[in-house]
C-alpha cells in the first residue's frame, strides 16, 4: 500500500461458528513482536467485530494508512475453541512512493545481475593470458567454502520441507527468506570457483600454491561445518541451526577473502593477473545493494556483505591504478629460468625509465611492468645487458 492509500479488505468463515465470539484485531512486526502502541502503527487501528452463534457472515472494513512501515495483522478471539489464530496474519506493506518500490525492485536485480557478472572477467582472463599468475589462490579456496556453505543454506531452506517446517515454528510469522535468484547466485558462484579451480590445474602458475595460513584456516572452517552437520545428524541440534551455522562460515570468507588477495599484490608490486573488471562490477554490485538499503530504509522505514566488499574493492582498485600507471596500463612479461636460487633471492630489478626507480624482483618466474621499463638481471651496474620491455 501507499501512504494515503485506503483499500477494503473482508474476513470470511468457511463454516458457522459454534458460539458467539468476538474478534479483534492483533498488530505484530515482522519479528513476531506485538506493538505496544497504536502511534507506531503503519495503519490506523481497526475495530472488532462480533459473530453470531450459528453465522458465518463475512466482515468488510477499510484500511486506513497512517505512516510508512510494516504491519502483521491478525485476529484474537473471546472463543477458546477457535485455537491457532496466532497462525493466520496478513502482512501490510506501507512505503511512501509506489514508484520508489518499482526503483527498489529494478536496484535489486541491477546489482544482482552485477554481481553474477563478476566472476566472468577473472575467467576470461585467465584463458587470454593461459596463466593464473597474479590471482591468489588463498582467495579462490575461501570461495569455494563460502559459496559451499552458502548453497547448503539455500538448498535446505529453498527444498527441504523439514527444514522449512522448523523454520516457520521458529518464525511463525515470516517467509522462506530464500528466493529462485538467491539459489542461482549460490549455485552459479560455486561453479564458477570451480572453474576457476579448473584453470589453476592446467594454466600457468609460477611459484604461487596454496599458504599455510589458508590451509590452517580452511581445515578449522570444515571441522566447524562437518561438527555442525554430525550434531544435525545425531538430533543434538536440529537441520535449521546447521544451516545457520553453515551461514556464519559464509559470512566469515566474506570478511577475510578479500585479504590474501591485498597481500599478493603487496608482495608482487603489481595487480597484472587479478581482473579489473572483477573489481568494477564487484564494486558496483556493493554500490547498488547499499542504495537499495536506503530506498527501502526511506520509503519503508523499515549492511554486511556491501560495505566490506566496497572497503577491500576501494584499496585493491587503488593499487591496481598506483602500480600499473595512469596514462600506460599495458603490460609485458618476461621470463627467465635461473637454477639454485634460494627461495626469496633477488634475482633482478624492473627499472622506470622515466622516473628513475627500480623495484627488486625475487624467485617468481616472470618478472612484470609497464612497456616503458627495463628488466634487468642480475645486479644493476654499468655493462650488465638489460632486456627491455616493448
């Protein structure tokens, strides 16, 4: 409904009631709570009514807006045969603009649509370049178990009745909070981690494997899923508290996977290999998620995942720019294969011709920087060959 708006609505009996009884009507939020003033409400309050021993009769009244909100409207009864009312509620949405519902709903599905793209550029990377080099493994590991975990908690609540079941006993009063475009984005994401998966095997990676740390922090997020699930199986906890378990896993990578990906660019000096693309549509994905919470924020008078998103996105896209260049974004490898090298050994410098600098390179197998500078191997001194970059 509108604010100002004012619409009829009827309460029906299928049958003719036993006893008399009167009915009034019940205010509750969306959390199950009763209001606990009628100055909160989003609609003005309405009436009882009375019904007839032996009548069925209908009731017709109007609902009369008063501020923007949400309301679950249901019924009591004087009659202590009349049982499970506290089931039956119609949910009233008051928002100020229609068209600002309309904006709320076309945000939504822009930065769904956005963030499904993202994981596309990475991908096409990745085949034009026949190397992963430069996109952090730590940070595909962690997607793998967040979107796992993320799937699990989709396809319990989206499919299963028994799950279903103890969520309504939990939440009487809401809806399955897991929509078709929840499970694809869940779905979608896995396979795409997947894939990514696929062309670390077969592409060219360096030196770059999987950290210790990631490894230690992986093993302590599948023990906490696997305990999670055996205390589900053994009736120690029931299906729905696994898949919030399985939920804070997910919103655990969505914290921290951002992260070992900030340190290979540290590390490397360089963001050649991680998709910009990736960043954008990431960025505009979390851009659109946190408008779309202050639409429905002002038009309803009713944000986790976005702003950190949006911080990490912010500081990766920095040094994407920084270390790349502003005028000249292209970029060429060299390579250069030298035996017995200890691990974290200087073996060459990359040398700004314009600027004067040099950055020190250690054991990776390809040295990279803009076309307007110099590898050099070895130490940096008069007569040494140099390998330019074109």
């Amino acid at each position: 409904m509108v604010l100002g708006e004012v619409k009829r609505f009827s309460v029906e009996f299928r049958e003719p009631l036993p006893n008399r009884s009167i009915f009034t009507f019940t205010y509750r939020n969306s959390a199950g709570a009763h209001f606990n003033a009628t100055d909160k409400l989003p609609i003005k309050p309405l009436g009882s009514f009375t019904v007839e021993s032996g009548s069925n009769k209908s009731y017709q009244m109007s609902i009369f807006t008063s501020k923007p909100g949400t309301v679950e409207l249901g019924l009591a009864s004087t009659d202590i045969n009349i049982t499970h009312l506290e089931y039956l509620h119609a949910r009233i949405n008051v928002c100020r603009q229609k068209s600002l519902s309309i904006l709320q709903q076309i945000v939504g599905w822009a930065y769904f649509l956005a963030w499904t793209l993202s994981f596309y550029p990475q991908v096409i990377l990745n085949c034009q370049r026949k190397s992963v080099t430069g996109l952090s493994f730590d940070f595909i590991v962690f997607n793998v178990i967040g979107f796992a975990c993320y799937s699990a908690f989709n396809i319990g609540l989206y499919f299963v009745p028994r799950i279903q079941a103890q969520y309504f006993a939990r939440h009487p009063l809401s809806v399955i909070p897991v929509a078709i475009n929840d499970l694809f984005f869940s779905l979608h994401g896995l396979a795409m981690m997947l894939v990514l998966i696929v062309q670390c095997l077969f592409f060219e990676r360096g030196s770059q494997r999987v950290s210790k740390t990631c490894i230690t922090i992986s093993c302590l997020m599948l023990l906490f899923v696997l305990t999670s699930t055996l205390l589900a199986a053994a009736d120690v906890v029931n299906w729905l508290t696994a898949l919030y378990l399985y939920s804070y896993v997910k919103l655990f990578v969505t914290l921290v996977k951002y992260f070992p990906q900030l340190i290979l660019n540290c590390r490397r000096r360089s963001c050649v290999g991680w998709s910009l693309g990736n960043f954008i549509l990431d960025f505009i994905g979390g851009v659109l998620s946190i408008v779309q919470m202050f639409i429905t924020a002002y038009n309803c008078v009713a944000a986790s995942r976005s702003s950190c998103a949006i911080s990490e996105l912010c500081h990766i896209h920095t040094t994407h720019t920084i270390e790349r260049g502003i005028h000249d974004r292209r970029s060429v490898e060299v390579s250069w294969n030298v035996p017995a090298l200890r691990e974290g050994a200087v073996v060459g410098y990359v040398v700004d011709m314009k600027g004067g600098g040099k950055k020190d390179f250690g054991c990776p197998n390809k040295m990279q920087g803009p076309n307007y500078c110099t590898a050099v191997i070895g130490d940096l001194q008069p007569g040494v060959n140099s390998t330019g970059m074109s």
